[in-house]
C-alpha cells in the first residue's frame, strides 16, 4: 500500500483524510462519514458491506 495523498493535503496526526493506492485497480480512501440527510438521498445505492464517505475534491486534482 503507498499513499498518494498530495503531500499539501497530508496531516501529522494521521486522523485526516487521505488516498491510498492498494494495488493496480484499487484505491483505500479515508474521509468522513456521511450525515444522515445524506445517507437518505443516497438511498440503496450503498450495497452490504460497502461505505460511503466524503472527501474534498482537491484530493484527487494531484493523484499520480
């Protein structure tokens, strides 16, 4: 696993959000939970023993 956050976007703490790159297909994203309001418009589209989460968009404009 290697993160890929951009270096600008790391916290020293750890308890941020963050992008990690697992494999060739696969990318660990770490983010907030989403709010309740948000989990209904949602609705069934988060499948069994998957999660949402939330994330800035400026995370992914520096991805390699």
């Amino acid at each position: 696993m290697r993160e890929i956050t951009p270096k600008k976007l790391r916290c020293a703490w750890g308890s941020c959000p963050g992008v990690f790159e697992i494999d060739d297909e696969n990318l660990l994203i770490v983010g907030k939970e989403l709010t309740p309001e948000l989990k209904e418009q949602i609705g069934s589209r988060v499948g069994k023993g998957e999660y949402a989460i939330i994330i800035k968009k400026v995370f992914f404009s520096e991805l390699k």
